[in-house]
C-alpha cells in the first residue's frame, strides 16, 4: 500500500453553496476516503495550511502526492513549487486531477502552458480506454460515462504523453486527451481530467478504482539516486586510446 | 529558406587560448557560416548585447533559434528565458546544443533537470542514426564519426522524446539519447549533443549537414494561433439534451 | 511534388449505386484528382489489375502508395502484400485510409489487428488537431467537421502512434484516433480515418489538403540502404582489449 | 506470482560443445532456475516437441511466454506463430531474448524486419538505464556490464518502442537499443538483448532480475477481452439529430 498525501486548494466548498453539497468536507476528504478504502495510508493539506501543508517533513512521507487546485494556483509559492518538482524529479509520484491542468507543479513539470478550452454546462462525458493493458485503467471496461461534466476541450497544450490511455468525449462535440502518463526524472506522473466541484464525479466507482490504480502505478521505484547537479567523472569506464 | 537568430554565450572565445584558436570568431560564426552556406537567413546574438540581443523585436523575425550557452546559464535573465519559452510554444523552432542542456530556456520548456555525466577527454564519439527516415538526418551515414569529443553519459534527465534520432558512443564505455526531437505548444525542439568550445565539431560537414536539416524541420508550421490563456467556450458546438 | 499510386478496391463504385453516385469514376479518381491538383503526379492500381496493378515495376515508380480497401481485403494476394511491406521497410511512403484499417499491407505492418467499432449511421464526425505542429495538419484549423461519416470508435487495435496528429469525435457517442503518424524501417505511414463510399468525404478540401500534407510527409527521405538480412560486421570498429 | 512458459530452440546446447558447457541443460533451464527463484510457476517447451511445446491448453496456462530462438526461427510452424500472436493481442505476455529479435512471433508483432549488425567477439556490453522508473529495471544500477557478449548494433529494424529503458554500450564501437517496451493488443511485450549460448550471461544476478520484472510487469492486466473481428454497433450510445 502507498503513502498517499492529498492536497487540495479546498476554498469552493468552504464558500460555495453548491461545491459544499456535495463535497461537504472538501474534495480532500472524498479523495482520502476512496484511497483509504482500498487500503492506502493518506494525509491531506490544504492551501491555506501553513507551507501550504506540504513541509519537507511531510514530503519525506510521500510516495505519491495528488494535487486538486483551481481558482487560486497563483496563490502557491514559488518555493512549494520548486520543493514539489524536486521530489517529482527524485521519483516521488504526482498525480493533478481535472482544473490542476494550470497548477504551478503540473505546469513546471511538463513546460507547457496546460490551456485548453473549457464549458460548464453539466454535460455528459464519457472517458475511452485506449490503452487497455495500462494498469491505471486495469479493471475498468471500455468507457466510464460520466452523466454530468465540466466540458474540458481540445487543443490541451501538453506534451504528447509517454502513454495515453484513455480520451473523453464530450456530448457538446469536444475530444479530451484525459488520462496521461508521464516519465519525468525518477518520477511518474498521471493526470486525470475527471473531477469537478459541483459533480459528485469523485463518488463514481470507476473513477475510485482508477485513482486507486493511478496511486498503485506512480509509486516510487527502486532506482539510483536523481542527480541534481551534472556529475563529473573524471575517469574514463574503458581505457582510451 | 528559414529566418534563424543563433545565440552563443560568447566568453570561451573570447577569454579561453584553446577556444579561441578553434573558434576565432566564436561559436555563433561558425554556425552562422554553416547555415548561411546552405542558404538560411541567419543573425547572431550573445549573452553581453543588451537584452541578450533577444528583444521582442529581433524574436518578431526568427523563425528558429539555435542555442549554445556553457558555464553562464544563470546570467540569462528571466524575462528573456520567459520570453523565449512563449515564442517556442507560439511556433518558434528551438535547437539547444551541446551544453545547453542545463539553459535556462531548454529547462523551462522540458520541466526536467537535464543532468548528466561528462568527461572532457577528447575521446572518440560515434553518432547513431536510429530513426533513419526523420528529416533531421537526411543524407546523413549509418553514423558520423567525430574524432575528438567531451562525453556526455547517460542518464541524461529529459522526457523521453517524443522522436530519439540517434545515439552517442563514446570511447569511455558511455552511451547518450544525442538527437532528441520534442513537439511543445505549436514549437518544434531538436537537442542535439555535438559540438563543444575546444574540439572543431562544428565545422565537420555531417554535422553542418545535420544542423541545416533541424532548422529545416523546426521552422514553424501553419497552426492555429496558440492559446496563452484557457478559452472559455459558453456554447456548445453540439445540442445538448 | 511526388509520385504517388493511389490504390483502390473499386468495386462498390462499379456496382452499388450511392457509391456511383458519389465517386462516379471510383474512389481513386477523385483522390487522384485531389493529389494532381497539388501537383503531385498520380498513378492508379485497383484490386481486379493483374498483380492488383502494383508491379514492381510500378512500385519503382512510386513514393508513396495510398490505400483505399474495404470488403475485399482477403482477395489482396500475400506476394504482394509482402512486396508493399518490403518497400515501405524500404522508404517508400504508405497512407491507408478509412477502411483500410484491417486491410492486409496495413496489419502486416502493424503487427496488431486492426478491429474497432463501427456504426453507418450518417452522424457528424469532428476530426480535432491535437499536434498542431505536425506537417500533416499543416493549413488546418483546430478542427475539422465531416457532416456526414461511418464511425469508427475506439479501441482500436493498432500500436500507440508515433505521433498521434488527431482524434475524431462522433454525434453517437465515440471517439477514435483518426491520423496516426508511424515510422516502420525507412518507411512513414499515416493512417487517415476519414472517407467513405457513399460520403463525399473525398471531396472536402479539408480532408484533401491534409491527404496532401500526408503525401509530402510520408515521401522517401535520404536514408542508408534498409537491410533485409542481419548483416555481419566481422571487424570491430574500434580495438578490443 | 506469474504462470510463465519459457520456450527454448534447444539445438545449440544439445549439439555444440561451448553452449553445452555454459547451459548444460539448456538455456530453458537456466531461465526457469532463474524466475523459479523468484517465486514465479514455469514451465517449458522446446522447438522439438510436438507443436513445439506450445499447445493452446499450454498457452491457456501461460500468462508470459519467454523466448529463445536463433537459427531455426522457419522451422517455427506458422500456426503455432499465428497461435502465440493470438495469444498477445488477447493479453498474454512475451519477452523475446537477445537472437530471437528475427523471431517469427516477435516479426509478426512488430511489422518489422528486425535485422541489425552483429559481431561475435567476446567483447564487453555495459547496459545503460535510460527510464529508471520502468518496472523492468526496478533494482538495477544506473549500468550492467557484460563481461563478454555478442555485439548486436544499430540500426535495429524495430518500431521505436512505447518505452525505450535500456541502451548498450559495446566496446567496439557500436550501440544498441537493448531494452524496449511494447503494447499491442491487449498484451505487453519486453524484448531483452543480453544473453547468447556461449556466454553465461543467463547466470548473471542483474541480468535475472530484469527478466523477473520483466515478467512481472507483461503479466495479463484485467482488461475488457480483445476483439478478433472489427464489432458493428447498430445503436448509438447517444441520440442522433
């Protein structure tokens, strides 16, 4: 089981009628609550913990860290952002769910800008698996139909991901690339676009089971050490000429 | 023919006996000449001109920038780095060379730390073609043989390109992922390895040859502008129920 | 320009009557009226040709082939199935269309099977460009709307693209990556998904455009002889211990 | 742990002198003590057994297939090749060793020829991990080395793999792109360079513990089962205008 540390910005269901409905003790908990159940050890922070939540004390004890922003990415410091990254590089795994698309540490990771175009409507989604052997989607049939989404549409300004594994539709005539796997340093990382403050889209099994699943693959693995800086090796392996 | 501004950081030429003898006129000439001779626009710019010499008005006019910075990456002024970043995602072609895997530009726009191995020894390096149809490596051999070269191991600390075009050896028992292809926002990136202040790599036909192709294969595209910001798209293209 | 081979199945537009109507004088001819009309120059080859019109000395001639087959796959003799996939493996260009997708050359060279879900039902299909940068999407907008289309739905069994160019979203419900970039040996292959017997999806300038681009992309680079036999290197390159 | 089927050609050790010292029992045998001891159900099969040892009640048991084949790959009946590629796409794993990248199973699987350079010298191989957070190096240094090996050297006539993980060195001269990761279908391949019939590179601890995570990670994934015929959809899933 992985020791998972959940961060969310966690302002809409504080302040929002709707967001509080149904994620009543923040979408923290909802996610906390799917991963426990499935037998992983998790902690949560919050943006307004001091340090964000996210210490090196705390960061120490993480082997996978999901990440919920939205509204407020701006509001996370610089150096949070760069301890993040560090971790990342250094094989931690990281996992931004639907609006982290333009959080700091997503975007710092992959060095594209996240944009893509966006309508909130209550939609219909549903979520294809293209890469059926991936283990994020094991377990998990064709397509997950999401009955009412925040439309998030195509051109997403990402790298191309080292594995898709699966694309949404979206009733309003858009395609989503929604399930990426990136390779970054020592570090694995998975974003999710499902999820949304005022649908209960985190209380859907499917999208349990693939955060689950998400959580299982971006553990850290048993490699050497990262570098952080460029190392010099003086001597040659094989002697030279 | 392609409108490039080549960059250099233009200090081992001017401060270092060895560099100077083979780079008289820096490193930035002898690329220049090598992209002119194959018909290319080309204008120069170094670290100490104001601005870098990248000011919004000389980006206006280049369509791909070439890259070679070395021990002064931390001079490179942030804005200007920024800068750089959005035009590469706005189309611009970008080819860091060499020691520019730790810029400051090629950094942002991998979001890795771009650490390696090295070894400045002037043992042998022989380039792979891997991927033999890619345009960067028309009319280019099985592999290229350059005589005398600083090495560069593995593991290199990029994402996995999205095309891996060749592959060093080196004398010393190292291998490195030297032809790297990435797509970023509607850019086109190629790093390429060869090349150093103190062996006269750029003035070896193959690899004149190979830079002329990546600024052939970087210049920008007929796209869609980019977007800087998510779109807000309040209607939907399809009639919702 | 290019020489291209256009080949076609050409049955359906003898002997069904929508198809008729659509493409009076066979799906190859309005593709070739397409290509011609960029300049390149055209050739053509249908199924009921002795050796399907592909001879080697035709295959001499061409740089790159475009396939249209679809109910009659099982009639593509295997010699010549081996003799297409010897010559893309070669460098020559391949571009099988539509439902091409379990034709023989295109599996054979895929290794997988090719199945997907289909439906005729007439619905709307909205090709969206996912890698702006890409040649073959050279011209296009952010998306392309086909008024009229077969689906074709995920999961498609085909390897994970090279580069993934665009993905197709349909009115019933589907998505499919719809322009699928691979390298196979000197060879570039793109499949295209759009197209159909009784659609005039052959006539729309979007779709001829990028058939275009994908001709120009996929023609012979300058590459080292393929190999078809393991070759044996007696001397090392370099000393051994 | 994973039921596992090692295939073996089992000419050379029965026949030549210097395999039979290093694998007096077979290669087979020397695979099967080595993932036996790690926990894993094997079982194994030779090219002169009737089917070849491949039986479907064999491969209705067999979650990963190894295989070792050099110079009897037509001898492989192609039924049994059809069977086993079967077998992939539906989601059993395969790991092809070192002179089995001309295997039938592994040609019809990749679409490509598979030919390369070798050299038969006894030189020495260093193993480089370019992506360590892959399963299949879980545990391993940034570098193996071989003592004495076969030199297998670029181009190598694969598709580029869905992940490159390991690259070699060889002391005279060349590179190889010896570890590389495949989806197809439902199944996952890992082809594996190292290893010959008179080096004893199958005794060597690095070299078995990639290929127990190797088996590890082409398990079967609990996937939706694979289509064999492209499935027609009558019904929209969405209503139609």
């Amino acid at each position: 089981m992985v020791s998972v540390t959940i961060w969310n910005e966690y302002r809409h269901e504080r302040e929002d009628g709707p967001a509080k409905d149904v994620y009543p003790d923040g979408i923290h908990h909802a996610l906390a609550d799917a991963l426990s159940a499935y037998g992983h050890t998790v902690r949560t922070a919050t943006l307004d913990d001091p340090e964000h939540g996210l210490t090196e004390a705390v960061l120490d004890e993480t082997e996978v860290l999901v990440w919920w922003g939205h509204l407020h990415h701006d509001e996370v410091a610089d150096d949070v952002v760069g301890r993040i990254k560090r971790r990342v590089l250094d094989g931690m795994g990281f996992v931004p769910l639907h609006s982290s698309h333009e959080s700091k540490p997503f975007a710092a990771l992959m060095g594209t800008s996240g944009t893509l175009r966006w309508r909130e409507t209550g939609e219909k989604e549903r979520v294809w698996v293209v890469e059926p052997s991936h283990p994020v989607v094991d377990g998990i049939d064709e397509s997950v139909e999401i009955p009412e989404a925040e439309m998030y549409g195509e051109r997403f300004d990402v790298p191309a991901p080292d594995t898709l594994v699966t694309i949404s539709w979206f009733e309003g005539g858009e395609v989503f690339r929604s399930g990426c796997c990136y390779r970054r340093g020592n570090g694995k990382i998975f974003y999710f676009r499902p999820g949304h403050e005022t649908f209960p889209v985190y209380h859907q099994p499917e999208v349990r089971r693939i955060l689950h699943n998400a959580v299982e693959w971006a553990q850290p693995a048993d490699t050497p050490p990262s570098r952080t800086e460029t190392e010099h090796v003086t001597d040659p392996l094989e002697p030279l000429e």
